[in-house]
C-alpha cells in the first residue's frame, strides 16, 4: 500500500543480528533492548500532523522486526515499500550507525525518494548529515510537526523548499540550502496527539508487528503524555538540559502543554487502553499551579489508568496527597538523583542534598505510592569509584526508610554509552573532567561497530578510566544486590543468581579484551564469534534485573474492545 511518507525506526547497529557484540549493561533500566528499538513519540505527532492534512502516513520499526525475526529481510522489506518521502529518526545518539545504515538502503532501493533526517542527534550534526549523498533533507528543530506538513506540501506541488521552516535541503544539482531554525513555539496546546491516529494507521496496513514501540510493548503497553519540550534545569550531563536546547535547537526557554490538554491526552488514551501512563516532565517544573490544575483536571475527568510520574527534585507530603486524590489507578514515581554523593549530583547542577531524597521516599509510600523506580549513574563528571561504589551501598540505607512490602526499585547503571552532544560537559569537557574519544557523528558511528560495550563508550574521565567504569559497574551490581539482600528484599538464592550473572557478564567482557589483542584477524573474528551466544544470554539483564521494569498491564490484544469503541467515540467527537 503506497503512502506519502514512510517513518522508520533503525536499530543502534545494523546489522547486530550478523555482529559479535557484547552489549553489557547499556540499556538495563529501559524499556528496550540494548538494540535501542524504542522509537521516538515524535512519529506519533508527525504522523497523527501528517494524516489530518490529507497525507497517508506509516511507522514501521525495523529495529523490532529484526528482534522478532532472525529471518526477518530488510532489504526485501524497504523494497516493498512505496513512499514519496522515508523520514527516519536520529534522535538518540546510539542510533548513529544503524540510522545511517537505512539511509542507505533506503536510497539504493528508492533513489527517487526522498530520505529525510530528524530528531535531536540530527539536529545537532545536521552539517554532516546532509554531506552524505544518502541524505536528502534534514529536519531540524524539537517540534516539527507543522514544518513536516509545510515539508510535503511543497514536494507534493513540486515547490521550492526554502520557505519550509527548520528544513536543510539539496537542490537538483546538489547544492545544501539551510532555512534556519524558526519554528520554535513557545506552546505545545497546537499538538495533536491521540493514540487513535497510530491504531488507525496500523488497522489501514495490517501491520502491527511493525509498528510497535518497542519489543514487548503489545504484551506489556506503556503509553505517555508529555507535558513539555524543552526544560528549564542545567544538568550538566543531559542533551536535553537548557543548555543543550538553547544550543541544539534553538530552544531558549521550554514550551508547556496546557494542564486541560494534557489532562485531555490521558482521557483519550483510556479510551483506547487499560494501560499506564508516563508523564513526561515533572509536573512542578511550570509551576506547583500548574501541577495542581492538571491533578484537579484528571480528577474531575474521572481517569482511571495508572499514571507514572517523574520528579526532577524532591517533592513533599502535600504534593503526592493530591497525586493521590487525582489517579483512581494509582501511580508510581520516576527519580534520578544520579548520585547520591552530594557533592557529584550539586556539580551537576541537581540541587538537593540526601535529607531531600530521604524526606521524599517516605513521603510518597505514605501518602499511596504503589511504586518508586530511583536510578544512579557511574561515569559521572567528580565520581570516583568510592564515590560510585557509595552509591550502590547507601541503597540500604533508602530501603530501610520503607517497609518490606514497599515497592522501592533502585538501579545502578553505567553512564552509556556516550556523552550527550550539546550537553555541557559535552561542549567542555575540561571542565567536567571528561576525556572523549568522540566529537563527530562518524566518530560516534564508528564506536557503535566495537565488539564489546566498554569499547563503545566514548569517554572518561579525569577519575576513572574505561575501564574503571566498567569494573565499577559491575562491582556496584553486586554490591546492590548484597544490599537488597540484607534489607530482606530479596532471598539469598536470588542474590546468588544475580551475582553469578554479573560475574559471568564481567568474565565474558574480559574474554573480549583478550580476543581483541590478538593480531591476525580471521583468528580474532572467529574467537568473537564464539561468544556470540553467551553474549546474546545476557542481552537484556545484564547487571540489573530488568524484569523489575515492567508494569502491571494488559496485552493490546486483551484491549481490543476497548480500542474499538474507543475509536467509535472519538470519532464522534
């Protein structure tokens, strides 16, 4: 079935399912596999934009299909597409190899189409981008939804394209026009976004394998709401910190959706799904007025779907009270502290001590919490192994503010694998102590192609090498286990499995080391290809049990009513 534009999602290396690679922990404590194979909310709204402008749109995730399937053809599948435009998503740095590997595809097999480039890692190093004869236009900015109308428009009247905000673009002869960064809105109320577009899209093609967010999400959906683009805090290791959106694209101050259409959002999504829903954002981070309108909203809209909310701070008692009164299907907390040495998280620009971190995980569990996942980093700009280490024991110390039963998640995990382009520490690394072994895209690229996941970072830093960072991390997996352990969290059999795992996860990455110092290639690529399977074995939980990250839910499938009478109602709105 032809449509106008095509949106693929490409895995972190193309093609992993022909590659001897050690992941190691990169991706232990989110949602997709260390493949990456998440793909941005933005092909939602582009596409839900796209579709009420009369264009036929498409998501297919071949990051997925190939998990799905070994057997799984990419080449056969790009070649069975029809589409005037191929839009894929360079949003996250780790997509740098396999992004532009599809590129390629993509332009051997449909050289008369347009391929077309965007998301933050686009937007940073657009100049490189459209320097490669496989990129075509590159679309540049965090909200682009109008920009992409205003794009498909002027292709499909054969338009000149410099009056497309955001756009960089080849001419017929080649040459690279670059419109400028415009379309900033201080707004996001003008979005739309409803599920209901993508289930229509994917009844239209019959494809639901290849539309899937990521691996699993039909057994085990998690939906979100986004409260804004842009933020208004500085961490110093973060690509969407206010420094980087200033940078990056352009963005000098975050734009909001208004607490009413936020609240309309999750009303919406119950509509199609019994499933919880992430709110990306702190809610405070407007203003605590904003927060409580929307809590009021939510309440008054009667939604009943999980909400799972982040804090970029500590909140107190009387705050989660009125998240409480507001979701009838409980919530749970997202907390990143980082670090719990004080002194590394206040570098960092997060400014509040431990007393914080404590006052909050007692407030929560007792004022209706039913979940608290709490995330801490090694690689950190001031972090010395003790310090990372110190992090992994004070686990105790937290577990110990709550009660047994409490459903506290705490994980430690390495800052991997790269360095935000556009953050701070990015930009200076002096400054942040921070060595990097990457500053272009073909760096990056280039790294993704290592065997082993140590090899693939693209730092350190002034206190711990490579190498620190990767025996840091695995020491700090079982350090927390003990502690999970002792806190009568988990039985002693467990805490055997997961240092056994973790034990076995480091001997295989030092496996790796040695095999890559041997100098005859044919002899070093057989000897990575041996380890292929025992790699594979610990792809998804490496030093982390990574079963704690799923939600309690209803497959897709168990919806299947409530998504039809959900697109019945919606359509009469």
């Amino acid at each position: 079935m032809a449509s106008d534009i095509v949106f693929l999602h490409a895995p972190s290396v193309y093609d992993f399912r022909k590659k001897p690679i050690f992941y190691g922990p990169v991706s232990d404590v989110i949602p997709s596999s260390p493949v990456f194979e998440c793909y941005p909310v933005g092909f939602m709204t582009l596409s839900s934009h796209l579709e009420a402008a009369g264009f036929r749109t498409r998501i297919v995730n071949i990051a997925v299909r190939m998990l799905q399937s070994e057997r799984f053809d990419v080449e056969k599948r790009i070649r069975t597409l029809d589409a005037k435009v191929f839009a894929i998503d360079l949003h996250w740095m780790p997509h740098a190899h396999g992004a532009l590997e599809l590129a390629r595809i993509v332009k051997e097999h449909h050289p008369d189409a347009k391929v077309e480039l965007g998301g933050l890692t686009s937007s940073y190093f657009w100049e490189e981008l459209i320097d490669r004869p496989e990129v075509d236009l590159v679309m540049r900015g965090d909200t682009t939804e109008v920009p992409t109308v205003m794009l498909m428009e002027a292709l499909s009247k054969g338009d000149d394209l410099s009056g497309v905000p955001n756009l960089v673009w080849k001419d017929a002869d080649g040459k690279v026009h670059d419109n400028g960064v415009t379309y900033v809105p201080e707004s996001l109320d003008d979005i739309i976004f409803d599920y209901g577009d993508m289930i229509k899209c994917v009844l239209r093609t019959m494809d639901i394998k290849g539309a899937l967010p990521w691996y699993g999400w039909d057994k085990s959906p998690l939906t979100s709401v986004f409260t804004v683009r842009g933020c208004s805090l500085n961490c110093a290791e973060c690509g969407g910190s206010h420094f980087a959106n200033g940078k990056v694209v352009c963005r000098n101050a975050p734009a909001y959706r208004s607490p009413v259409r936020l609240a309309e959002d999750m009303e919406r999504i119950q509509d199609y799904l019994d499933a919880p829903v992430f709110i990306v954002g702190d809610l405070r981070q407007h203003s605590r007025r904003y927060a409580e309108e929307f809590l009021r909203e939510v309440r008054d809209r009667g939604v009943e779907n999980h909400a799972v909310i982040e804090l970029f701070n500590g909140a107190d008692a009387d705050f989660f009270r009125k998240v409480d009164r507001a979701f009838e299907g409980g919530w749970s907390v997202e907390f990143s502290p980082d670090s719990h040495d004080e002194s590394v998280r206040m570098a960092l620009g997060k400014g509040y001590d431990n007393a914080c971190i404590e006052d909050t995980v007692r407030a929560a569990f007792a004022n209706g919490c039913d979940r608290m996942d709490m995330f801490y980093m090694n690689g950190l700009p001031f972090q010395t192994v003790d310090s990372a280490l110190d992090s992994a024991r004070a686990a105790k110390g937290l577990w110990g503010l709550v009660d047994g039963t409490d459903r506290l998640f705490i994980y430690n995990a390495p800052f991997a694998p790269f360095v935000d382009p556009g953050s701070r520490a990015f930009e200076d690394p002096d400054r942040w102590g921070y060595k990097l072994h990457a500053r272009t895209l073909e760096d990056h690229r280039r790294r993704l192609d290592s065997p082993s996941w140590k090899h693939v970072l693209s730092y350190e830093t002034r206190w711990m090498t490579r190498d620190d960072i990767a025996e840091t991390s695995y020491d700090a997996a079982n350090i927390l286990a003990t502690m999970e352990f002792e806190s009568g969290r988990i039985p002693e059999e467990v805490l055997g499995m997961r240092i056994e795992r973790t034990e076995t996860a480091r001997s295989l990455m030092h496996e790796v080391d040695r095999i890559l110092e041997i100098a005859d290639r044919e002899e070093r690529e057989a000897l990575l290809w041996e380890t292929k399977d025992r790699s594979k074995a610990l792809k998804d939980s490496t030093i982390c049990n990574k079963g704690d990250l799923d939600w309690n839910t209803r497959s897709i499938y168990a919806n299947a009513f409530r998504v039809m009478s959900g697109l019945v109602k919606n359509r009469r709105r």
